[in-house]
C-alpha cells in the first residue's frame, strides 16, 4: 500500500500518498482524542485509507475535509462522519472530475508517478461522490473529549475553505489556506481580495505550529514569511504547466520522500 505515517506530535500524525509528486502530496492529518479520532482531509484516494487508518485505532473517526479539490477529497466517501462548509456541498456531493477542479493544467501534469502507481490514467481518474453528512461552519467546535478544535472559516483558495484552530496549544490545521510552498489564488472559485483578508487573518491569529494541506509542519515565524511572501508578490503559483516544468528542472526526484523535522514544526 503507497501510504506512510509521519509521527508529528503527541496524538498527531501525518499520512501521505507516496509516488505523488512533493508539491500535490496532500497532508492526510490524523488526530487522536479520547473519544473519537480526527481525519483531516484524505488525499486523492489512490489507496483505501479508512481501513489503513484503522490499524492504528478503533475509535471511531470524524473526517474533516478542508475543501473539496480533489487533491484533499479522494477517500472521503470511506467514512461514516463526513464533515465540511456547505458552501462547497455540491461540489463534495458531484465528485467526479470538474467539480473537484480536476480539469485544464491539472490534468495534462505528471504529478502521479507511474512506477508506484501504473495504473493511474489522467483521462479516467475521478472522484467518487462523498455527499456530506453534516456542515461545519466559524465558531463551531470539535470536540474529542481532551482536545478541541474551534472550526474557522478561510475562504479565498475556495469559498468553503476551513481551518481547524486549538486555541489552548495554538495549532492549526490550515489546509490550503496557508502552506509552505507558492499559493494558489487562480482556481476559477478563488478571490483574491477574500483571500487577502483571510491571510491577515492569520497572521494576526497567534498561531505557534501550522499544519497544513501540503508540505511540512512550521512554525509563527515562517507563516509570516510565507504570507509576507504572498503579499509581495513573490510567492504566488503562476500558469500551473509552466510552474510545473519548472518543478521539474529543479528537482532530482519530484516524487522523493519529504523532508519533516523530528519536532514536526
């Protein structure tokens, strides 16, 4: 199975999708509580995830989707529990292809590699329908009986962009509101000015440890920089094809493993 776990933090780990490539690995997060477990997003459902997931606990699961993109939605449909804002209900409920934004550059790209995963096709690659079964929404509360998270709406990536925030540890889950890497604010259901003011938002949060969509765990600091970044002009995905071949040329091995700290920020 072309799944590993990354111990990040105490009751914290990181599930990737291995031969995908480094930028488009989505952090499958999974959070352990006393009375139910988190799963924070679930990739593109290259390998069944809920049976991987249940190795490793037999409380029952909460799946969390940040935002429906197909990269963070593949395995939904696998859980009972699946949570997200409605305002990208549809979107979870069609599945499939363009309603995930699985279209245009995204499918013309070689972000799978084909000796882990021979037979992943570009032309039929979908995503099954994972209807939700409840909305989350600003202010709402997860509680897993000795942590909880407040729900925090950040749109701008999408419109129904959530984060995840324990105030009492000051870590978030930010999905693709904020990771390190360039941003992405050209989806054709982006805003830029909503996103904007999301990432203000924050920045002024207090946040010590950021744990988000893709790439590894960091710090206060680095989110400034990130977003700083971003604000400048400098850190924002340009046409995702040229940006792409340019991966490429950087890269000796764009489907490597990453690189996570031992304290996970």
């Amino acid at each position: 199975m072309s799944l590993v776990t990354i111990p990040v933090a105490p009751g914290v780990s990181c599930i990737q999708e291995t031969g995908v490539a480094n930028f488009m690995r989505c952090n499958i997060w999974h959070v352990q509580g006393r009375d139910c477990d988190l799963v924070i997003d679930t990739g593109m459902g290259l390998n069944p995830l809920k049976q991987y997931i249940a190795q490793s606990t037999d409380k029952p699961l909460k799946a969390i989707a940040t935002h429906s993109h197909f990269d963070h939605s593949g395995s939904l449909h696998e859980f009972d529990c699946r949570l997200g804002h409605k305002l990208e209900a549809e979107a979870f409920a069609a599945g499939g292809r363009d309603a995930v934004l699985f279209k245009g550059a995204w499918t013309e790209i070689d972000f799978i590699c084909p000796q882990r995963h021979g037979d992943f096709d570009r032309q039929t690659y979908s995503i099954t329908p994972a209807p939700l079964t409840g909305y989350i929404d600003e202010g709402d509360i997860i509680d897993l009986g000795d942590r909880a998270f407040q729900v925090l709406h950040l749109p701008g990536h999408s419109p129904g962009s959530i984060g995840l925030y324990d105030l009492k540890s000051a870590t978030l889950f930010s999905g693709d509101a904020v990771y390190d890497g360039a941003l992405l604010d050209s989806h054709p259901h982006s805003d830029k000015q909503i996103y904007r003011h999301t990432l203000e938002r924050l920045q002024r949060l207090g946040a010590e440890v950021i744990h988000a969509g893709h790439s590894p765990s960091f710090g206060g600091e680095k989110l400034d920089e990130i977003i700083n970044g971003y604000f400048s002009g400098q850190n924002i995905m340009p046409d995702v094809k040229e940006w792409f071949a340019e991966f490429q040329a950087n890269e000796n091995d764009p489907y490597a493993n990453q690189n996570w700290p031992e304290s996970g920020c």
